[in-house]
C-alpha cells in the first residue's frame, strides 16, 4: 500500500521563482526515489542517487555499513546486498549530496527512515560517493514506484524479469528466438504496447538473452493471436539507444494510460525475432547445432570457465595477442560477444581476471561505439602500448538458455561440484536417466561435464565411483566409449557409441565421476628461454649412470660400453603459471616417487614430453624427462613462493611463480647420438596426459625449428601452441587503418 502524500512548497515571496517542493509521508518521513548509476558496473550495482526535492543527488560514504546497503537493495527491489564501496568507485556524481552520516539498522523500509544529518547536510565532496552491490535476484512481486521522477529522462528501467514468450507452435524449440515480448512487474508478467517500439530496443531484447542480433518478422500470425489473448499491458514505454547490455540499462519511456482493452488500441504486444550463434542455431533433430568450421576468427576468448566468457585476444599480423584493459568497457565487450556469436556482454573485467595472456598486447585504450562487426574495427591507441599482461582484458558474455544444464546431473558428491555423472536419455520411448562407462573417461570429457552443468573447469575425472551413492535407479549404463576434445558444449556432442553400449567394466562402482572448480591453473613454456640456451654436449657414459637408470637416455644406450659419449641437446625451460589457481600434483604425498640418485621426489609420473621429430612429423629422437620435482623457482614481485622440494616439501607451481629446470640438470636434454645431419622440429610438452586440469591446454606445446649439421645446433622460429594464426599472412583492417569502420 502507498502512503498518502501531502506536497508543500515554499515560494518566495520576493520574486516569481520555482516552487521548492517535497514530498513527505504520513509518518513523516520524506518519500524519496533510489537509483544506481555510474561507470563500468552491471545493472544490479552502482552509485547510489537518490531522488529528492524534484532532483538527483549522492550519498556520503561517511558512516555507510552493510545494513544501509541492505536498506538500498531492498528498496530497489533486490533480495539483499553484497557489499558496498567507499570513494566513489562508480564516478563521482553530480548535485546535491543529500545524505551524509547515514545510520541503519538493516530494517528500514527505505533509506530516508534511517538516521542521518538530514537532507542536504553534508561536508563531503564527491570523491566520497557511496556506491552498493545487490544479489542479481528480485523481490517476487515487488512494485517498482515511479511517482516522483517519471518525467526525468535519466530514469532506468525497472522490472523483476525479462522474457520471450513462445507461441505454443515454439514452445519446445531451443532456444526460444520469438515471441512476445514480457516484463514481470508487481508479481505478474505484462506485455508491452509496440507504439513507438524500435529495432534498438529489439537489439537490446535478443542481447540479453544471448542472441547477437534480430531479424524481422512476420507479425501478422502474432496479430491474430494476440486479438484472441487477454491482454495485460506494462504502463511504460522503453527507449533504448542499441548500446545497453540489459533492459535495465534503458531509460524509461512516456506511461501509457491502461484503459483495459482499449489499451494499446492502434498497436499489439511487442513481438521481438532474434537470430542465434553459429554454435546454438536451433535444429529439430537435437535441439542445437554443433559448431562447425569457419573461416579464420579475428577475436577469440581463452581461459573462460565458462560458455561465453574469457581473455580477449585477437590477431594482428598472424600472431595472437592481448587487449590492454584502459578504458575497457561494457560497450567495447559487447561488440566482443556479439562478434562471437553470443550476446550482449553481461560483464566487462580488468585486471587479468581470466588469467594472463602470452605474446604481444595488440590494443590499447580502446573505444567502441557499439555498432562495430568487430572489435577490430574499433578506434585505439597505437602509441599508448606500455602494458603488461597484468591489464589484459577479458568478458563475460550472455548466452542462450539451451536447457544443457538439464540433460545431465551429479549425484551422491559431497557439494555440488562433484559426483557420479548421470545423463538423461530416452529409451523405449520414454526419458530415463542412466550413468556414463567410464572406459576412456578423463580429464577432457570431464572438462566438457563440467561447463555443460556451468561449474567451471574439472578438477578430476573419475573411473572409480563406488564412495558416492548415485541414485539407485540411474545405475544402468546409457553412454560409452566417450571421447572429447575440450570444445564440445555438451557431452552428447562428443563422439561415442550409438543405442549399442560397449563397456567392459560395467556400471555400478565403475561409472563415470567428476570433481569442478571455478578457477584454473595455466601452464606456459617460455619459448625465448628455450631458444636463447639451447646447445650440444658430448657427455661419457660413466658420468650419465644417474640419468641411464631413470631411463633418460635413447634405448641404444643400454648397449653403449661406458667409455662411450652420448651427445645431449641441452637446453633451460621454464614453465609459467598464468592461471587462476596454483597447479598442484593430482597424486598425494604418500604416492610420490623417491629418486635415490637425484635425492628428490617426483610427484608426477609424466609431467613433459622432450622430442625431436623429422618435418612430417615422425618421432626420431626423445628425452626420458617424465617426472618433475614442481616447486617455485622465481615469482612475480610481490608474490611469494610457497612450494619448495627439499625435505619432502609441498610441490606445485603458484600462480604469478615459475619453475626453471636449467640446461645443466641430469635429464633435461634430448639424447640425439643416433641422429643424423637435417632440419627438424624440436617440441616440448606439458602435461601430456592432461592429469591436471588446466584452463588452457593449447599453450603447453612449444615447436621450434632446428638445423643439425653433425657437429652444431640451431635452434629458431620457436613459439607456443595457439600462439600463431592458420594463415599468418592475414590481416585485419581496424588494426591497419586504426579507425571505426562503418559497413
């Protein structure tokens, strides 16, 4: 229920001027309006401003708590607050700063009932402007009131939810790209009068439910539809400029009187058609089409846990670089993830939040205005290059609602992020849930559970699980001989057998498991170490016992007499940690290998693969290099090393450390003694086998070029797996012309 509200206005007796007026409830208690405002921030956080007195103004930090952000959710329609931020995080504000001192409990109804030193009394300046995060969930039913600022052209939109609704005809394709268009507001979903309705505001529609763009369509079956429904109309209209990420980044349009059927009496519902991705174009068969080839991208996301999100990186030159993050924006990342086939970006982060990128920083200082086909085509800085992989940007992108969530599940883990995988499949005619053979099962197919279910990356892949009590009636084998390369979106995507299921081992305790994690560590080879101190050594076979047991050597060693030499090409690597989350050794101390000869543990059986290969790709040559002592050699400043092998200490590589193996270390070589003179391909690898999961696997290959003439060695074009273009030689025009194209 609303208060009565009595107006008083003080006019000056002097001369013809403005009223001042305001408003003020029964209680007392002025009635105020709330909104969140400022620069790069989601729709659910900002700078609080309030409307008072017929103006927008602040709110000092002075005093500001959890329970006074809890109060402005609320009152903003939010379940509740998560946190809030001093010194004006969102920008400094304009006008007035009408409270300071501000005083909650955490129960008030709105923000003008709590203590403060009352409107308009304040010592404060705008570099102390209070801003709040609010949980993304609305208050069920809540009523947004719009009684004071309707008029002023800086009110966003306000409702619980946004939706597509299908016609009935629709109802099972996915995703839902048409229908009417409906805002829930008060509690209950209403239309949307189309008089006045734009393709703007239709481009802002499909980006938030993850389409990149809309198409026109036939409304004529729509009009005859919607003559046949009783209608609900939404007492506002919309406008939006094309450039918002959300609905509720758009300003709120004329009120529309409601005259019951008569409302909305020259037009209908809104009815909006929007166009999916390549990867989720609707297909009847399956409910999706897998992505297929396409020609050479321009932009690319790596590290992302999830669909639709990661580190921006695109192609200049044939080479893969990063993107700087000064004045990266919500507009420079929704060009982004339009580009990619996804919509409009629910996120735009700084600060290498996915991770750090390798290579060159391509862009800096871009600007977007938000119409671009590609971020390519957007204006930047060629000169301001000067930054680190630190600043690398990266995006959080909407994406479809596919239902992939609902075709799989975990059961009997501890937490929702582990568990026996259960899928759901038909059988008979009907939909039954069964388990996964887990014969080949490991960390790839698990990745692609993982992101399917929207929990990240995996942490484990399980052959074994008899410790978690699936559901007892999803016992039965209904997927095998399962094999993923790590892109897939689903599982089903994968290749695996048909109706006829192949497995061995049986269900039961041998179903398939997974483990999830939001975060990710990131493994990367420095290729100018391994260029810069690669050489030969002829070493005696009576100083290579050591290296000869732990079988670094090629096979014709076993036969060498030991006054014998062996030539070692030797060389340093060091292995970075990009990710997110330090990388650690899946086995446990207790399985870790004592090495007499070397006095140190191996905590994995295969950590890298040393080979030296002909230019068609045979194997002539290898290095035994398989178990590693993991510990912090060196770490970024300010990052302080935690792993360390002596005295059976923790291994593991810490996020911002590296791990050096020098040139001068039994093992790290490749035994060429039966080599003979030629060009060939010299490669490392890291974490074969994938036994530990990582956000980013296309970077644990490095390939260099070398030329052996009998005597020498050289070592050159080195580079990183991902690194390069699949046609070096292709350019794009943004990065040559450095300015907006307009197609």
């Amino acid at each position: 229920m609303l208060r009565l509200v009595t107006i008083h206005c003080l006019v000056s007796t002097l001369m013809l001027t403005w009223p001042l007026c305001y408003a003020q409830s029964d209680s007392g208690t002025p009635t105020i309006q709330l909104r969140l405002a400022g620069e790069k921030r989601k729709h659910y956080e900002g700078r609080v401003e309030v409307f008072y007195n017929g103006e927008w103004g602040t709110v000092c930090d002075d005093d500001f708590s959890i329970q006074a952000a809890q109060v402005v959710c609320r009152e903003l329609g939010f379940i509740d607050a998560e946190s809030w931020s001093p010194s004006s995080k969102y920008g400094r504000g304009e006008g007035h700063i009408w409270l300071d001192n501000v005083h909650c409990t955490g129960g008030e109804k709105s923000l003008a009932q709590c203590k403060s030193n009352g409107f308009g009394v304040t010592d404060c300046k705008h570099s102390e402007d209070v801003g709040v995060v609010c949980t993304q969930k609305r208050i069920p039913g809540f009523k947004f009131i719009r009684n004071q600022a309707n008029n002023d052209e800086a009110l966003t939109v306000q409702v619980e939810d946004v939706r597509i609704r299908a016609t009935y005809s629709h109802r099972k394709r996915i995703p839902i790209t048409d229908g009417f268009l409906e805002v829930k507001d008060g509690g209950k979903w209403r239309q949307i009068c189309n008089e006045g309705w734009t393709e703007m505001n239709t481009r802002v529609i499909c980006g938030m439910h993850g389409f990149p763009g809309a198409k026109r369509l036939n409304t004529r079956p729509y009009k005859l539809l919607a003559k046949r429904r009783k209608k609900n109309y939404w007492g506002f209209s919309v406008n939006c400029t094309g450039n918002e990420a959300d609905l509720s980044d758009c300003k709120l349009g004329r009120e529309i009187e409601l005259k019951g059927n008569l409302t909305c009496e020259h037009g209908m519902p809104v009815v909006v058609s929007c166009v999916p991705g390549r990867a989720f174009a609707p297909s009847v068969s399956a409910g999706f089409r897998k992505a297929y080839r396409v020609e050479q991208p321009l932009v690319r996301l790596r590290g992302g846990a999830m669909i639709g999100e990661g580190r921006v990186e695109v192609l200049k030159n044939g080479e893969w670089g990063t993107v700087c993050d000064d004045n990266w924006n919500i507009r420079a990342a929704t060009v982004v993830c339009r580009e990619l086939g996804f919509g409009s970006a629910k996120e735009a982060l700084t600060g290498a939040r996915l991770g750090q990128g390798i290579g060159p920083v391509h862009m800096n200082e871009v600007e977007c205005s938000g119409f671009e086909k590609s971020l390519t085509e957007c204006y930047f800085n060629r000169e301001a290059l000067g930054c680190s992989h630190e600043e690398d940007a990266a995006v959080r992108c909407n994406v479809p609602a596919m239902g992939f969530n609902k075709r799989l599940r975990l059961n009997g883990g501890r937490n929702p992020y582990e568990g026996r995988v259960e899928v759901l499949t038909e059988r008979n005619g009907s939909l039954v849930w069964g388990t996964v053979c887990s014969t080949s099962w490991g960390t790839m197919e698990a990745m692609v559970v993982c992101r399917q279910l929207g929990l990240g990356f995996a942490s484990h892949a399980f052959q074994e699980t008899w410790y978690w009590a699936g559901d007892p009636s999803a016992d039965a084998i209904v997927m095998s001989g399962v094999r993923c390369s790590g892109t897939e979106l689903t599982l089903d995507q994968c290749l695996h057998h048909g109706k006829h299921i192949d497995c061995p081992k049986g269900g039961g305790k041998f179903a398939a498991g997974v483990s999830c994690t939001l975060t990710a560590p990131d493994l990367v080879l420095s290729s100018q170490a391994v260029e810069q101190t690669t050489y030969l050594e002829d070493r005696p076979m009576y100083a290579l016992q050591c290296a000869h047991e732990e079988r670094c050597l090629s096979l014709s060693a076993d036969k060498a007499d030991s006054t014998s030499y062996r030539r070692l090409l030797r060389f340093s690597s060091q292995i970075h940690n990009n990710g997110q989350s330090d990388f650690r050794p899946r086995a446990a101390h207790h399985s870790w290998v004592w090495h007499e000869c070397h006095r140190h543990y191996h905590s994995m059986e295969v950590f890298t693969h040393y080979d030296l290969l002909s230019l068609n790709g045979t194997k002539v040559a290898e290095g035994h290099k398989a178990s590693f002592c993991l510990e912090d050699t060196h770490c970024d400043e300010g990052i302080q090393k935690r792993y360390e092998c002596a005295n059976f200490g923790a291994q593991g590589i810490t996020v911002g450390c590296w791990d050096t193996y020098r040139h001068d270390i039994d093992c790290q070589w490749i035994d060429i003694t039966d080599v003979k003179p030629g060009d060939y391909i010299f490669q490392i690898v890291i974490n074969p086998n994938y036994e530990v999961a990582e956000s980013d696997y296309t970077n644990n290959i490095m390939k260099c070029r070398s030329r052996y003439d009998g005597q020498r060695i050289w070592t050159y074009n080195c580079h990183i797996g991902g690194t390069l273009g699949t046609d070096i030689d292709e350019m794009f025009p943004g990065l040559l012309t450095n300015q907006i194209s307009h197609r």
